[in-house]
C-alpha cells in the first residue's frame, strides 16, 4: 500500500494534534463522534485534522497479529553489520518482507537492528541462512529470540489526554474468555482481516469486506472477535520528530533470572521506556526501548538504569537513527509512513 506524503513543516504538533493522537492510542477505532466529545471539537473538525495527518505520513493506525495469536510463533531481534555502500538498499530490500516487522539503522558495532516475526524456529533458521546470508553486504549477525515481552510500543501514549478527556473516550471493557477455553487457531479469513487491517487500521468496514472478500457483517463480526480474543492489536503511531521524542535508544542488558520480577518497578519509574522485551539466546536476557527529547537525554539513559536497576548490567547500547520500517510500516528520512507492508507470520505474502 502505497502512502503519498504531503510536506508537513516539521517540528512538534500543536497540542490539538498531539490531542487527537492520543485518543487514538487509546482507542484506535473509535467514531469521530467519540473522539470530538473527549476533545470538545465538532466531528468534522476532528475527522478533517486526522486526514491532514494521515495522507501527510505524520500520524497512522495499524493493525497486527498479537504475537499470542499463534502459539509457535518465533519473534526475534536481530543485529545486522553491512558493508557501508550496500547498506540502504539491504535494509530497503528487507523491509519489503512481510516477516520483517522493523527495520532500523543504527548507531555502533552494527549498522541495523531487524525484528522479525516468524511461525517457529526452524523458519528463523531458514531465515537467516537463506534470506540474510543471501542479502548483498551483509557481513555478521546475531541474534535473539524474544521470551516475553514485559512491554511494548502498543502501550506507549503521548500522555496528552487529562483524566476527564480519558474517561469520556473510555470503551467498556473487552470480554474475558472464560478460563480453561482456549484460544482457536485464526483461518485464512482471519489472516486476511489482519492484513487489511494492517494496510489501515481504521479502514470502514465496507473497504475490509472489499479486501478480504467477506461480507461487511461477517467482518464486523469477525473484528470485534479476533478484538475480544487479544488476537489483533491496533495502535496508531506517530512520526517520532513531530511527537515530541524524537530519539529514540536501545540498551541490551543482563538481570540476574530472579531479578526480572523487579521490571513492572523500573516500568513505573521510567515513564520514558517504550519497550521491554526478555531474550533469549544471548549475553544479554533485558531488551529496553527508550524515548529521549534530547541527545542529553539519551546519553543519560546508563546513568538513569544504574540508579533506578542496580541489579541490571548494561552490556550494549545504540541510538536508532532512523527506521526505514516500524511495525509494517515503511517510513522516509523523516520518519513519515510512506506505504506498508503488513505483518505476516504465517508465511501467506512470501516465499520462505
């Protein structure tokens, strides 16, 4: 799906954009009439802001398989060093796979941090010998398998919003399946309204039923379902500079096993940490994702975890320069969505 970016001036949003992002980031479904009513705006005024921030790149909602979804799904980061002239057309090259959910350059040893999603070992296996090792300039990698995932981009908000704006877009609660019922496997039709979903995460329900070839019933029926189950994630992302945090930094550390229970605690305390995945298969057990303001900021990340998590070892860090794809979405020079690739596990938009 191709996006065509309008230029946008560049700079922070002003606060009604930020605003509306949020409410987005809460409820990335929700009717511009909910949204204008948290906002005290007209509906027209919101749904118009939005499509500014939309066909400009600025501001998008996407939509993803929970990685629960498929009990033998395999999630792994991995390290990319290539050499310098082949570099952006590897990681351009890359990005257009589906099972590749992130590209990033990055700062130090190496040139690009992958995350990708596949359906179990073996495939990742396949992965890196096939598809890596066949990537002109690719020079060394390493990898790590993700164990948990303590949290996540999807959880991360601007923190615009004050407690009455929240509580009028508050949803009621999503049903709980009942304990002892297990989760059924997603079909094709299911696979298909991810990947729809993933193109456009507030596409109408009459464009889904279009791209998956479902009626518009069936697909408002199946969306709220794979919603109910945790089967699908919705979340709308903005481009970092326009956020406000515009670095972003990875750290790789070690915590002693029976420390990992203190994470939610160092969550708490570090407001500015937008992901913390436990690994496996490495030096490191501790990924961590941080949002900076500044370069000041970002250089005092190491300072901040060895007073907030004396029992974690800091091993490695790197800044992400720039993300030429951020969960299915391929991004410009400015961080802007210019198309997407939707995430697929399942291996049903590739060869292997």
């Amino acid at each position: 799906m191709a996006v065509h970016a309008q230029d946008f001036p560049g700079g922070v949003l002003d606060e009604a954009d930020l605003a509306l992002i949020n409410c987005l980031e809460v409820a990335p479904r929700a009717s511009w009439r909910r949204i204008g009513d948290a906002l005290a705006l007209d509906p027209v005024t919101v749904a118009r802001r939005w499509q500014r921030l939309s066909s400009s790149g600025t501001a998008w909602v996407t939509g993803r398989p929970n990685r629960l979804a498929s009990l033998d799904a395999c999630i792994a980061t991995i390290e990319v060093s290539c050499t310098a002239p082949h570099a952006l057309n590897a990681a351009r090259l890359l990005a257009q796979r589906p099972d590749v959910v992130s590209v990033e350059h990055t700062s130090g040893e190496y040139d690009m941090t992958l995350l990708v999603a596949v359906s179990g070992t073996a495939e990742l296996s396949e992965f890196l010998f096939s598809v890596l090792g066949a990537v002109p300039g690719v020079r060394a990698t390493r990898t790590h398998l993700v164990a948990g995932v303590r949290t996540s981009g999807d959880q991360w908000r601007l923190r615009v919003l004050d407690a009455q704006q929240m509580a009028v877009l508050a949803a009621p609660q999503a049903p709980t399946r009942p304990s002892g019922v297990r989760r059924r496997a997603l079909d094709e039709a299911d696979r298909r309204l991810i990947a729809a979903l993933g193109a456009d995460g507030r596409a109408p329900l009459a464009a889904l039923a279009q791209a998956t070839g479902l009626g518009t019933s069936t697909v408002q029926r199946r969306l709220q379902e794979l919603l109910d189950r945790r089967d699908l994630v919705l979340r709308c992302d903005v481009a970092d500079a326009a956020s406000g945090w515009p670095i972003a930094v990875w750290v790789w550390a070690a915590v002693d096993p029976g420390d990992l229970t203190s994470v939610p605690a160092l969550l708490q305390r570090m407001p500015s940490l937008r992901a913390c995945l436990e690994l496996a298969g490495g030096p490191a057990n501790v990924l961590l994702g941080v949002a900076a303001r500044t370069l000041g900021e970002a250089a005092s990340v190491q300072a901040r975890l060895a007073r907030d998590a004396p029992g974690m070892t800091v091993l490695g860090s790197s800044l992400v320069l720039r993300f030429i794809k951020r969960m299915g979405r391929l991004l410009d020079e400015r961080g802007r969505s210019v198309g997407a690739v939707p995430i697929d596990v399942w291996g049903m938009g590739h060869g292997g």
